[in-house]
C-alpha cells in the first residue's frame, strides 16, 4: 500500500534431512532440540507478530509464546506488548475453542474469507480480532493489513501450506531452517514446501545468507529475493 512498507517476513521452520516437517502420526514429532527451541524462543522475542495457519493450530496445538521471562520483560522495557501479536490463517473458518493457542498470551488476529467469517461461532469474536479478506485468502491483503497495523517483522511458523503461499508469491524475506539428523520418509507426512510456481523458478538460486550449528542440527539462513553470488 502506497505509503506503507510491509513487514519483513521470516519463515522459520525445522525439518528432517528429507524435508519433511512432522510425521503421518498423530502426536507431533519433535524435529527441534532444546537449543533450537531456545533459539525459536529468542526469534519470537524479536518479532511483531506470528502467524500460524488453522491446520498447524489443530495439529501442533501450540501456544506461540515467549518462554523466557527476561526476553519478555525487555520486551516490555522497550515499549512492546509482552508477547508479539499471534495471527491465524483460516479460510474456512474451523477454530476449536479448546484449543490451548485461546488460553494463553496477549492479542490474536484472524485472517479468514467470507465464508470462513460467517461460519466462525460467536465465541472466537470475544478472543480475537477477525479480519476477512474476501472470497479467498490473499497473503498481500494480509501483509498490508499487518503493515497499517505497524508490524515491521512477522515471524510465519508454518506450516506448508501457509509456506508455500508466502514463497510462491514473492512475499518471503528470509527463510529461518534448522536442519534435524532424522529422515522421515513417510509420503503421508507434511513437507516444508508443497507444489507450486516459485518465482524465477528451478534455476533461481537464493542467497545463502549464514550457515550455524544449533546442537546436531544444521542451521541455514536463506534470502529468497536475492540471488547467489557463487557461479559455478
């Protein structure tokens, strides 16, 4: 939007060596180790808002918060609120109250379509802010509604789907992934990235921004509008 800039966008995500970012089972597969989680905790603390889609609320059943109490208080220190802004994608509306992710934490946002606003239940509108972007979920519209908002960074966990789209639009600054020693090797299973046309396509090489090592697993950070400087 003219006059506005939009939040740095940041996908974070933990997958196996076989991309893979849970199993086909029905508990959640804990990709990360302590370190990892730590270093998502620190990621969280620095960011305006997370934005989760409604398929990872149901599966991972997370409460987005900031575990440390010193990062939280510097937070405060600083001006913020004490834990970013938490933001859900659904286009279908289908939220379980139950859900941990209601219980916990400062402000929640939902972005949803028509359709999705109509088949929210009465009690979503006293927990969170609804927002519906029309006939169909548009990540741009999002991204300019965050920017009014005064978002500067938004912290996208996942999942794929939700990955996918911010990729495949050329929405993505910066791509957060920590690399687990475990191949899962369930077809069934989620992935980091699904289908899609990625912009430049198979032969747009990213830039690889710095490589770290967080306990055993492998820690990359890659600038997806920027192009690698390394030929041959």
């Amino acid at each position: 939007m003219k006059g506005l800039t939009r939040p740095h966008v940041l996908l974070s995500v933990a997958v196996s060596i076989d991309s893979y970012i849970d199993d086909a089972g029905p508990d959640r597969l804990l990709l990360s180790n302590a370190a990892d989680f730590d270093r998502v905790d620190a990621l969280r603390a620095e960011s305006d808002a997370i934005l989760i889609g409604a398929e990872t609320l149901r599966r991972d059943n997370p409460r987005l918060l900031i575990n440390d109490e010193d990062r939280r208080l510097r937070r405060i220190a600083a001006g913020q609120p004490e834990y970013p802004l938490r933001v859900i994608v659904t286009a279908r509306g289908d939220l379980d109250p139950d859900l941990r992710f209601w219980h916990f934490g400062g402000e929640r946002l939902i972005y949803t379509t028509d359709s999705g606003a109509a088949r929210l239940d009465e009690w979503i509108f006293g927990e969170a802010e609804v927002v519906s972007l029309g006939a169909a979920i548009d990540f741009e519209a999002v991204l300019d509604d965050l920017a009014i908002r005064k978002i500067a960074r938004l912290m996208v966990e996942g999942g794929g789907s939700i990955h996918t789209a911010f990729l495949s639009a050329g929405l993505a600054d910066e791509i957060r992934m920590a690399v687990a020693p475990i191949a899962v090797g369930d077809p069934a299973a989620p992935r980091f990235l699904g289908p899609a046309d990625f912009p430049g396509g198979a032969r747009h090489r990213m830039r690889l921004a710095d490589v770290g090592r967080v306990g055993d697993m492998a820690l990359l950070t890659y600038l997806p509008k920027e192009e690698s400087n390394v030929v041959g």
